[in-house]
C-alpha cells in the first residue's frame, strides 16, 4: 500500500542520490535479493502483512525489520538502529508513511558504506 | 430451529467454531491469517524459532491491528470482523504446544470476543440516551463504495485516468438509476444503481489489468512444492471455509469495515460488492505469500468466501458456496502463481485497490462519525469527533484513521448517555 508515495518521499530526500521505483512485492524482494537493488520498502495496515510479508520470505527474518504498526507510534530512533543493523527491507503502517519514510531514507544515505 | 439458529447463542458457538478451526489450522500450520506471520512459519519448520518465539511475534503484529484497526467495528456494529478471531487464533495456535489445549482455547476466545462486544452493544443500548441512528456512522462510505474502482484508477493509472473513471461512474450510475425507477424493485435503487456502475467500471479496470504481460516473469518453480503443501490441507480448509461463509449469510461476520457498513444498513449486496473488490485488492498478497511460503489463508482469498455468505440468507447454500470456493482455490493455485508473476497489471491493481479502499474508508468513516455524533449530542458531539481526529493525527496516528472516528463515535454516544442519566441536558 501506498508504494508510489513511498518512492515518492524517498526520491525528496535527496533527488540526486536516491533513485526509488515501485514494484510488486516479488520482483522488489528479488531484486534486493539478487543485487538489482539496495533496499526493499513496505507498508500495510500492520507493517508487517503486505508490507512485508513475501520480502520476510525471499530475503529472510534476518534481513527484514518491522518499522511502525497500527496502535504504535513510529520511533525515529528504533528506525535508525534498524538501519545500522543492516537490515535491508522495512516495513511500516500505512498512516505512518509521512513520517517514517524521510527518516529512513535518511538514515539509509547517512550510513557508512562499509557498514554492512 | 429457525429461532434457535438466530439466537445469540447460535452466533457464540458458530464464530467458536471458527475459532477452533482456525487455530487448529494454525497449530498445524496449515494456514495463518496474518500476511507477515505466514511467511515466518517455514522458521517453525526449520528450527529456527519456537512456538514461544514465533508466538510472540504473531502477537507483537497483531495486537495492535485489533486494538486500533478492527475490534472498534464489532463493538458499534455487533459483525465481528474475521481478522479479531482469526488475528487471535494464529497466535494461539502458533504459541500453544498441544492442538487438543489450542482448539479449546481458541474455542474459548472467539465465544469470549464474541460475547464482550455483543455485551457492551447490549449496555450502550440500555443509556438514558441511546446511540440513536446508528446508520449515519455508515452512510457516507455507503454511498461512497460505487466509486472505489474509479479512485483505484486514479492510484494506479494517474489523476486523467481516475478523472475519467469518476466520470464513467457517475455516468453509468445516473443511466442505472434511471433503468431501476422504471423496472426495479429494489429498496434503495439509488445505492443499488451505484453497485452497477463499480461493477461496470471494475470490470473494465481488470480487462485492461489482464492484458498487461510481463517481459520476462521471475519463475514459478519456487512454489510448486508449497502448492503440493497447500493442497494436502484440504481437509482442514474445506470446513473452515464453510463455517465462515455461514457466519457471514447470518450477518454475524465481514471482512473489512467496508463490509460492516454494508451489513449494518442491511445493504447485503453492498457488502457483497465491497467483498469483490477486497478480493482484486488483497488477492495479490494473500497468493504470493501463500505460495511462497506453503501456508494458506484460513479465509481463503479475502473475502470472496464471506461474499458466498452475504449472497444469501440460506446457512446450508453459503456453506457448501464457501467449500466450493475453497476447493476452487486449492485447484487454482498454480494458476494464480503465473497470474502473480507473469500479469503485473493485475497485481497493480491491486495494490491501488486496497489504497482506494483504506483511503475511502478513511473519509467515508470520519464523515458518518461527525453526521452520527451530530444526531445524538448536536453541535458538542460533531466537534468531539473533529478533536479527536485532530488530536489522533498530531499524536502520531496511534488510532488508524479509519477507526478513529467509530471510536470516538462510541465514546460521544456513551459520554452523552451518562450526562443524561445524570440529569444533564
């Protein structure tokens, strides 16, 4: 759900370094998998169905992370530990797409190379 | 027995029934309701987690989506929503080592949330001032459904696309209404002509979805050892399927809060129509996850089986509607995965329809919430819901939107029962 704003917000954060498409969230979660593409973004009801769900099974429970859900407020802190962790696919509550995503993105440009 | 199958009692047990087997179905793996648990559960298999760990996750992802999202509708309405006894049972089921303790258990919660909400509905009735006329909560996103093809136009192919849709809705509604004055004998030909149109313009949206054909579609090899998986739990799904297409053709259980708003205004077809469109928005999540991971839907795709139910009154035809349905599913499964991977227009549709739909249940719901907080409290209680929403968005959405405004609702409706007991005015 709401995949386009997703990108949308993601690409205002920084136009020149961040490149974002929308796509199924198969062929996104293949993508990561395979190299074509650095991370993986979500959103459903609970942040973690649709949002999810399919990247929890092709990249693995180690690999993905549940950012916000409905009846929590998003953390700007939990999601910058979630990127330093080296996750690679987020998932987050639809009504908190505003918030979340420009401080993921952030934290995604901000992190060290190197750093896993 | 006609009196006894609509008895309070009747619902407890039926929707117990659901509980049972859903959380069998759980324990057994055989099928989860929650999209983000069901693809965990190859882990259980694995080693990789416990019962105790992957139970705890089950509950950590869905608490708060019955707390905020889904129970706010069983209390105004009196429908349950599936997803608080099937939510409830995958986390019983997960969790629990022994299937005997678990189906009882699950047994137990769905009569317990079944018996609490229809408990409160009884107490607010019983205030000085009672809720009044409840349907306004309903109204405005009833009259709203017609043009949810036409806003998932608008998401998925752009604003000249959803202008264009919205004008064939509008259009194709005013020639049904026109027909329906002449020859129908509808109760409402109005909402009913506006049925007609979603139909039409839906229908369009899919052929257009179909003919869109991927490049070069990722494989399906992936999911053909869960397909095999999925269909040996028939035995399980079958039944499940019928319990819950005969709880829906007695108005006690829907799919979504969009459903709810149909059954609440005894707009039946309404809830059948949102039930359609659920099952082009959630389709492609329910299969890919189903498929990638072995693990079906105790509701199958939502929510066509409930959609057998709201299509009659008649408890034996829903029944044996929901097990067909469920055996069409479980033959269709490879189908369906070349249909994920190889019609990315079908998926995209999809997700826009599920957009359009959180997005119209959003308004629709904050829109009955000011009209019906109005007619029970006057001016205090519209602007009690405008606060309150108010407060929910500049707070970080704890509430989703979409129920917000059903909470605060019943807040208004039980504040200005007390102040009248109380002697105000």
């Amino acid at each position: 759900m709401g995949k386009d704003r997703i990108a949308e917000l993601a690409r205002l954060v920084d136009p020149a370094e961040v490149s974002a498409e929308t796509r199924s969230d198969y062929e996104a979660a293949l993508a990561v998998k395979d190299g074509r593409a650095d991370y993986y973004i979500g959103a459903c009801q609970t942040g973690a169905g649709a949002a999810l769900g399919v990247a929890n099974a092709i990249l693995g429970s180690a690999q993905v992370v549940r950012l916000s859900g409905a009846g929590s407020v998003p953390d700007a802190t939990a999601v910058k530990a979630a990127v330093a962790s080296g996750k690679r696919g987020f998932g987050l509550a639809r009504p908190h797409i505003e918030e979340v995503v420009p401080v993921l993105v952030r934290a995604l440009l901000d992190k060290p190379v190197n750093s896993g | 027995m006609n009196a006894l199958l609509h008895s309070e009692w009747a619902k407890a047990l039926t929707l117990g029934l659901l509980g049972l087997l859903s959380t069998v179905a759980a324990h057994r793996t055989v099928a989860v309701y929650h999209d983000g648990l069901r693809t965990s559960v190859p882990e259980l298999w694995l080693g990789e987690k416990t019962r105790s760990e992957l139970g705890r996750y089950a509950y950590t992802i869905s608490i708060g989506y019955i707390l905020a999202y889904a129970l706010p509708f069983p209390l105004a309405s009196g429908v349950m929503l599936i997803s608080v006894i099937c939510l409830g049972a995958d986390v019983i089921g997960i969790r629990m080592n022994s299937v005997l303790a678990s189906a009882m258990v699950g047994f137990a919660f769905a009569v317990a949330v079944t018996a609490a909400t229809d408990l409160f509905i009884h107490g607010v009735r019983q205030l000085p001032t009672p809720p009044g006329d409840l349907s306004l909560l309903w109204r405005p996103v009833l009259y709203g459904f017609p043009f949810l093809a036409a806003l998932a136009a608008g998401y998925q192919h752009g604003t000249r696309w959803g202008v264009m849709a919205t004008a064939g809705t509008a259009a194709v509604w005013a020639a049904f209404r026109v027909v329906l004055g002449h020859v129908g004998h509808t109760a409402d030909p109005t909402l009913t002509a506006g049925l007609w149109a979603l139909a039409v313009v839906g229908a369009v949206l899919l052929v257009i979805a179909f003919r869109e054909v991927a490049e070069s579609p990722p494989g399906t090899e992936f999911f053909e050892d869960k397909i095999r998986r999925i269909r040996r739990k028939g035995l399980i799904l079958v039944p499940l399927a019928a319990v819950i297409s005969l709880a829906a053709s007695q108005g006690w259980l829907a799919g979504a809060p969009l459903q709810v708003a149909g059954i609440a205004t005894d707009h039946r077809d309404a809830a059948l129509a949102v039930a359609l469109v659920s099952l082009v928005g959630f389709f492609p999540t329910q299969g890919m996850t189903g498929l990638v991971s072995g693990v079906w839907n105790q509701d199958g795709y939502p929510d066509w089986l409930l959609g057998a139910g709201y299509a009659t009154a008649n408890p034996a035809i829903a029944a044996c509607g929901g097990a067909v349905l469920m055996m069409v599913e479980l033959l269709s499964l490879t189908w369906v995965g070349k249909v994920m991977t190889r019609r990315p227009g079908v998926v995209s549709l999809g997700l826009a329809t599920r957009d359009s739909m959180d997005t119209l249940a959003a308004v629709g719901f904050l829109a009955g919430g000011v009209i019906a907080a109005f007619a029970t409290a006057g001016a205090a209680g519209a602007g009690a819901i405008v606060v309150a929403h108010t407060v929910n968005e500049n707070h970080g959405r704890r509430i989703t939107p979409t129920a917000l405004p059903v909470v605060a609702y019943l807040g208004v409706a039980v504040v200005a029962g007390l102040a009248r007991r109380a002697g105000w005015r």
